[in-house]
C-alpha cells in the first residue's frame, strides 16, 4: 500500500502548486493533476529531487471520462484539493460572453463535481481515516461584486458544492473543507482575466501592501487537513489585512 495520497488539481502553478510542495513536506504522496504536462512534470521532478513521492498526472477536470480513468488508476486517495479553477472577464451581466459564463461554471463547478464523484469511494475507505475533500472556492462565492457576475455564480456554485456535501455525507468518514481565499497575487489569475494583458492585471494589486501569497493560502490548507480526523473545518475565509471585503481594499499611495 503507498504512503497517504494527496490529489491536488489546478498543480501546474499558484495556489495548486504550492499546496503540492507544502503537502509533500508533509510527507503526503502528492499526484499533481493538470492540463499542462510540462509544468507537472517539472514540478514533480522538483520535489522528487527533494526527496518527496510526487507523481504529475495530465488531466482536465471538465473530461469526466478521463477523470473517470485517473481515478481509477490511483491505488489510494486521502486528501482531494480541488484547486482548478479561474476567471475569465469582469463584463457587467449585460454585455458579458456566455460561453466565458460556462466555461467559468465547467471548471469552478463541474470539474469539482467530477474530481469528487471520482474519488469519493476511496475517500472513504482512507487507511489512516482522514478521506477529506477540500474545496478551494473563494470569497467571490460569498459576496458578489461588479464586473464579476459569471465567476461570482460559478463560485457560489463550487460553495454550495461543499456545503450540500457535507449534509449529504453526515456521519460517512469523509471530511468536506472550505477555502474561500480573497486577494491573492499569484503570477496566472489575473492575467487569465484579463486575457494576458499585464498592466490591468497588475493594477488589480496597486498599492496593497501585501495581498495574500499561494504559499499562505498553500498553509492554509495544509493545516486544515492536517488536523484530527474528528476535526472539521467547515469554512475558512481568508483574506490579506489590506482587505475588508471584495469591495473594501486599502491601497496605499
């Protein structure tokens, strides 16, 4: 039987990558899932090279066929993070692309749903007991904002996932975890937004301080997951001190 196995979706960069190296500090076996091979691939041969169990996965997590069959290729699954996910545009509702709106909800909601499905069984059959589903929403599936109409619903959906999820699996030996991170400055999700034009990406951070970083939000979750099995961290919102809501950000001059 292999060591305790992290799946970690979205592992090619941000947040998901430094979850990967965080839990393989932590003596998981991380499977790094992701459409880009290349990234995968080199990120495991640096944690290989640490000395860490690390194995890169190519998949798309809108593909329920081929999450279907990474599934069932893994001997053991523990901890599942769902982290892949993003935005696209910030259009008001009246102008917006719907097919930027569905693939936003693809991604944020029905690649979790899939990855989840997937793995659920062998969640719940963890050797060491600590099946944990971890859902990487954000605090746009709290509150919504202007511009943010699509990726607001898609994450509200990806809350309501995790939410509905835990009443449903009461009493089962699966824990189901919320992240819900506001700003964080990673090198891809603005940029993403904004289509690869780099100087609306950066005005996004103009003037804070300092917004939260992947690796705090990479702690984050490994501390969540690392408690007691009997521990259960429903919700857990976080956001840089420079940030009081998804509207209300100091910005220093």
């Amino acid at each position: 039987m292999s060591n305790r196995t992290a799946v970690i979706s979205g592992a090619s960069s941000g947040i998901g990558a430094a979850t990967a190296r965080r839990l393989a500090a932590a003596g998981y076996r991380v499977v790094l899932a992701a459409r880009r091979q290349d990234r995968i691939d080199a990120l495991a041969q640096e944690l290989t090279g640490e000395g860490h169990d690390a194995v890169a996965y190519p998949l798309d997590v809108t593909d329920r066929a081929a999450v279907d069959a990474f599934a069932a290729g893994l001997e053991r699954c523990d901890i599942l993070v769902n982290n892949a996910g993003g935005a696209l545009g910030t259009d008001p509702v009246a102008t917006a692309d719907p097919a930027d709106w569905r693939r936003m909800y693809e991604v944020n909601v029905i690649g979790v749903l899939h990855l989840t499905q997937a793995l659920l069984p062998a969640l719940a059959q963890s050797p060491s007991g600590e099946g944990t589903v971890v859902v990487v929403s954000s605090t746009a599936g709290h509150a919504t904002y202007e511009g943010g109409g699509g990726y607001v619903a898609a994450k509200h959906g990806s809350h309501v996932l995790a939410e509905t999820l835990r009443l449903e699996l009461c009493g089962e030996p699966v824990r189901i975890i919320e992240i819900a991170p506001g700003m964080v400055k990673t090198e891809e999700f603005a940029l993403t937004r904004f289509r690869g034009d780099a100087e609306r990406a950066a005005k996004v951070y103009e003037g804070v301080a300092e917004p939260l970083t992947a690796e705090d939000v990479a702690d984050t979750i490994a501390w969540t997951v690392t408690r007691p099995p009997h521990v259960n961290v429903d919700l857990l919102v976080l956001r840089p001190r420079a940030q009081a809501s998804n509207t209300k950000v100091h910005r220093e001059r």
